[in-house]
C-alpha cells in the first residue's frame, strides 16, 4: 500500500475513506450518515449507526469461533500473580459485571467511576459498563481525594466502582480512605460504590451504599450488549486543564471503534492472535485506547501489567514480560526507557532475554528524545519508533505507519500525518507556514474518528481551548515545524519555547543535545527570567548511574555541547545536577511548574504528580546554589 495515496484519499473524500474502514467492524446497523455537522457545528461520525463496542471487542469473536483464544494476560510483580482469561471466560466475566451493574440501576447514558489498580477487574469494569451502552470515567488509581472529588462532582456518577488498594513497587496504598475523602468533598454522592476487597488490606464497607464485589457478582444475573449510536458516548477521561481544573474529554463509541481498529492496522500492523503490550495504566488514554480497546476490537491478545519498568524487581522486567508471553509490539512512554537506560546503561539485564518475538517498540506520550530513542535500538536491535498523539484524539496523529508504508527513521521526528489528520504549521496570524519553519502545530477541521467532540458538560470550553485560536482548525498546544520530506517535528508544547534575545528556540531541541551527552540519563531544559535577554536556559540533569560529576564539571561539557550544535545564540551556561525529576505518573516532566519555580513565581504542585516530594527536593537543590 501507498502512504501518500491513502492518506490524499482520506483528505479528498474522508466521509468515503471512513466509510470502507467502518465496514470492517461488526456493527448492529451499519452507518449510513458517515460524517455530519451537529446544531453547534461539530463534526460527527456515524450518527446513525448502531453498535455496541463491548459486542466489538468480545462476543463477537467468541461467535467467530476465538472463544478459546488468550484475550488478556495479567502480570503482577508486586504480587507474583500471573493470570490469563480467554475470550469466552472474559466475555462472561463482562456480562456478569454488567448484570452486577445493572441490579444497581446503572442504565445507558448513566456514568460509572472507575477507581482502581492494574488488575484484570479494572478492564472487565470498563468492558462491563460499555456493555450496557453507560459511560465509565477511569480516574488513575490512588489519586488525591479533592481531585477524586473533583470528577465526581463534574461526571456525576450513578456508581463509583474501586478495589480496596493499590501496590507501588512494596508500598500498599489504601483506596477506600481516599474515596470517601471524595465522596465527602463532593456536592455529588453516588448511589453506591462497589468494592473489590484485595489480600492485602480489606476496605470497611459503609453500610447501605457500599457492597462488596465477589458478593454482589456471584448474585448477579449476566447482561446483554446494549445498542447505542455511533455518536453516544464510551468513556470521559479528564486531562488538565490550563486553569487546574480538569477537563472530561469525551469519546464516542462509533468513530473510536472505528479509529482503534484501523490503527493497529495501519499504524502497528498487528492482527488477531497476535500479542501486543502497551505498558501503561487503564487510567491514562494510552490504557484506554491500547491496554483495553484497540487489541480487543482487533481479536488480539493484551497484557495488563501491574508493575514498574525497574524496581519490579529491576531493570529487566519488561524485558522480561515480552519474552515470557511472546509480545510481538511493545509500546511505553519514554520515561520508562530512561528509567531503565539509567539502571542499566549497558543492556546487560536486556541480554538475558529472548527477545525474537518482538519486531517493534513505540514510545508516545511525551517527545522521544533522540538519546533515548538511539540507545533503545541500538541495545535492542529492534526499530524504535515515535509516534505523536494526544488524550484529545485517543490515537496517533503523526506515525511511521508499519501497515501502510513503513518509512525510514528520522530521530527526533514522529514521523509523517496518520490518514484521517490534516497536519499544519501555522504562524501567530493562523497562517500556513513552509517546511522547516517551526511555529504552531494544528490540525485543520474535520478532525478524524475518535477525536473529541466535546468537553463533558462545557461545550463552550471545548470550542475556547481547541477551536477559537485558528478558525477552521483544531489547535493542539504543541509547537514544532514540517521538514521538507513531511516529517513531522514535535518540539514540544508552546509554552516550552523560550525567547533568547528576540531569537525564539526550542528547549526540546536543546534537551535532545544535552541528552546526547554520556553522562546524562536526562534532562529538562527551562526557561529562566534574564533582565538582559529575556529568557536564558538553564538546565536540570539526571546523572547516569556510576556518574559522579560537579555542577562545574557538567555545565561546562554541556554549554560546550551546545554551543557546538546549536550555537552560541541559545546561551546555555548553566546546568544542575539533581537526583531526579518531577513528573505526573504517566511519566510527563513537569517543566511548567519547574519554570514558575525558578522564576519566583507561585506554583502549584499538580495531583497528578508522581511524587511531591521532588519538587521539594529540586527547590532545595537550586536555592543552595543560588538560582532561587
């Protein structure tokens, strides 16, 4: 296949385009009323069509004769549990949580909370309440009790479904005080919350709204599939928001199932029966999209992994699941490779799996750094590749599309626009601009399946933060430029360009130099305030393990790095060694709230923090050095 022709088919006629890729699914009654504009001008797909995505990703390839093949693998470090369900035994598993569910008054349209651990129930809740046409919202597990609050109140859910803890790495973290911390702060009170009571700690159960889940289950009649239109909505995930509060982003059923399958296609090239892992929690869109949906819509076989890429128990462990299980796709955030380039710089734990089943690893979430992105293939030997995509759209914007036309790496690029997305650069004025130039990335309307169509309850914030910056397109936040092969160049999002002297550069690219070097396991690159030039980089690293180096020793070796490869024009002085970096837990670096810090201004540790106590730790290595 083509990439330029099938991705000129999808501009020149995407209600055509999408309609041949609807065909594919098993839908109730097919679509005919492919691509619409609704009363407020959005774009919608599918409207008229009727499905059931949980029918999608489970009875139906059970009725294609797949019953007896390995849809899910759980894989507990934490626990030394290893499980897998069928299709059939997950299947049922499903309908019996739906009819649980069901007896609860949970009906369609209804919203179900789902605060919970990586185990195999936090999936089946997912599938369970799609079943029967209600929209679930997964909140990360073990977050905060206001932020918990917060999304109670805005998804007002019928049922609140949560386990009695979570493990991190040995530390078990108890559940139920944090969810009724919530439930109290919150002007919204669920009907009930049921409760999966783990080993390791039990949950007190209040009396009248909360029931216990094995209970409640083995009582439970099964459900059927419920029909709802393509244009219903699956599932809110809530993102932050550049006010603090979260937004529900929300996702319909027709054009997501549609977009899932087609990627694993074109994007991953993986078919049914093959194993694809995509090492992420349920609570993020990377869980959502490619834990759960994507590989079981597709018939594949997918992992849920309760553990971390080191310390569960070291640096090999993911190795180590894709040997054990035969996974033939892995895909991670670029956190977790430098977490474990740091641990194990030379690869010798890799070494000592097989790793001949796997044939690609991708890495989204934040810019695959250059470094990063070299040391994995060269330690693998297996093709690294980025690609770009957003919770906003649920699947990759820009791709190397292994079941279209794989193309030749370029580090630093996700490569080239994914059919379905018109990819621009455009300047301040909303202009198009031409390769090479770096301005804003946006992408011009209609935005493909899948894609948020709004923001649960705030139709008017959805259309302020994503339509009203560029007329006629959707603005994604991100900078970066187009080169003259249509490589796509993410440097990160807009508010990470610093301003030196009137000259504007990107602090992604110099993050990808200063990763580079050998010492350095990573690194962020702020903006701090300069009364002569405006802004000047300064720059926080992560030594490798068995470095040991001085400020001096590092800022010298890296202000040479730079100067040689970017110029003198970017400044670079300064550099700080600190042990780590804050990041949320899906693994982002929280260069925003580092760049308030430096800068004297008020900052707000976000909830989504992986461990607050970092940016404590940073502040107080940055003012004995007389930067603060």
């Amino acid at each position: 296949m083509n990439y330029q022709a099938e991705h000129q088919r999808s501009m020149a006629d995407p209600a055509g385009f999408w309609r041949e890729k609807a065909s594919a699914l098993p839908w109730f009654k097919a679509p005919e009323n492919i691509l619409a504009q609704d009363e407020h001008g959005i774009h919608r797909w599918f409207a008229d069509g009727e499905m059931n995505t949980a029918y999608m990703a489970l009875d139906y390839h059970v009725e294609q004769g797949r019953g007896a093949q390995t849809a899910l693998i759980y894989d507990s470090p934490v626990t030394t549990t290893q499980r897998q369900y069928s299709y059939s035994e997950l299947r049922d598993e499903v309908a019996q949580t739906a009819g649980m569910l069901a007896e609860l008054g949970v009906t369609k349209g209804d919203r179900v909370i789902i605060y919970m651990p990586m185990i195999p129930e936090a999936v089946i809740a997912m599938l369970a309440v799609a079943r029967l046409g209600a929209v679930h919202s997964v909140v990360f597990g073990g977050f905060a009790a206001p932020e918990l609050a917060v999304r109670i109140e805005d998804a007002q859910p019928r049922v609140i479904m949560s386990a009695s803890c979570g493990i991190e790495v040995q530390k078990v973290i108890e559940y139920k005080p944090l969810l009724d911390k919530a439930i109290e702060l919150s002007s919204h009170q669920p009907e009930s919350c049921i409760m999966l009571q783990r080993p390791q700690t039990a949950a007190t159960l209040v009396a009248g709204r909360d029931y216990d889940w094995k209970t409640l289950l083995a009582q439970a009649a099964p459900a059927d599939c419920v029909p709802v239109q393509g244009t219903d909505p699956l599932y809110i995930l809530y993102t932050s928001g550049t006010t603090g509060k979260p937004k529900g982003v929300v996702r319909e059923n027709g054009g997501h199932a549609v977009a899932m399958n087609y990627s694993m296609e074109a994007i991953y090239a993986i078919d049914a029966g093959e194993v694809f892992w995509a090492a992420s929690d349920v609570g993020w869109v990377v869980g959502h999209s490619y834990i759960v949906y994507a590989p079981l819509i597709r018939g594949c076989t997918t992992l849920v992994f309760e553990g971390k890429p080191i310390m569960t128990p070291d640096a090999g462990a993911f190795w180590r699941v894709c040997a054990d299980y035969k996974v033939k796709t892995l895909f991670t955030a670029p956190t977790a490779f430098r977490a474990i380039k740091k641990e194990d710089p030379d690869g010798t734990l890799l070494g000592q799996y097989d790793l001949s089943q796997l044939t690609h690893i991708f890495s989204a979430g934040e810019r695959l750094d250059p470094p990063t992105q070299a040391w994995l293939t060269e330690q693998t030997g297996k093709p690294v590749i980025d690609h770009w995509w957003q919770t906003e759209t649920g699947w990759g914007i820009t791709a190397n599309l292994l079941g279209i036309e794989p193309m030749p790496v370029k580090m630093g690029s996700s490569t080239v626009p994914t059919p379905g997305f018109n990819v621009q650069i455009l300047n301040d004025a909303g202009e198009e601009l031409g390769p090479n130039e770096q301005g804003y990335i946006a992408l011009k309307l209609p935005l493909p399946p899948s894609c948020l169509t709004t923001v649960w309850g705030d139709l008017a914030k959805f259309k302020s933060g994503y339509l009203e910056a560029f007329p006629g397109y959707y603005a994604s936040g991100d900078g970066g430029y187009i080169d003259e092969d249509g490589y796509v160049f993410v440097m990160g999002r807009v508010d990470d360009v610093i301003n030196v002297a009137g000259h504007r550069l990107s602090t992604g690219e110099m993050e990808e130099v200063v990763g580079s070097h050998d010492w350095i396991a990573e690194c962020a690159v702020i903006a701090a305030d300069d009364a002569l030039k405006g802004q000047i980089p300064l720059g926080l690293v992560v030594l490798k393990s068995g470095i040991d180096r001085t400020d001096a020793e590092v800022a010298q070796q890296l202000a040479q790095l730079i100067r040689a490869r970017i110029g003198p024009i970017a400044c670079y002085k300064d550099s700080y060694v600190v042990q780590r970096l804050p990041k949320t837990r899906s693994g982002k670096i929280l260069r925003k709230s580092m760049r308030q810090m430096i800068n004297g201004q008020e900052y707000a540790v976000p909830s989504t923090i992986d461990d607050p106590a970092i940016m404590t730790e940073i502040e107080t290595v940055l003012r004995s050095r007389g930067v603060i």
